[in-house]
C-alpha cells in the first residue's frame, strides 16, 4: 500500500542527512523508523501504562476485596 508522508522542511533535510550517512533511501529510513517505533510501544507498555494511571482510582475496592 502507497502513502504519502508530508513533512516540513527541516524534517526532509534531517531525514536527508540521515539517509546520506546511513547510505539508505529516506523510506528505507522512515520504516525502519516505524518498526523501531511499534517495538518500543507494545501492547504490554500500554497495559503497563493503563494500569498505573487507572488503578489508583480501585485501590480501596482491591484492598477490601482482599480481606
């Protein structure tokens, strides 16, 4: 499937600096990028992270139920 990836100039010149250094297309650079991304944010952090932020709000309720 084709895309198309709007970025400002400063982005384009980094990710063209990047590419020149690395020896790789932009695209070969942007999903590399994409894949690192979905490999630091899984499915665990965002439980992790639903967790700690939501289960303060139950700890009295998981206290008692505990008892």
């Amino acid at each position: 499937m084709a895309m198309t990836l709007r970025l400002d100039d400063e982005e384009d010149d980094v990710l063209g600096r990047l590419a020149q250094i690395e020896g790789r297309s932009k695209h070969e650079i942007m999903r590399r990028a994409l894949h690192e991304y979905a490999e630091n944010h899984s499915r665990a952090e965002l439980l992790d992270r639903v967790l700690d932020s939501e289960l303060p709000r139950y700890a009295e309720a998981l206290r008692r139920l505990g008892e």
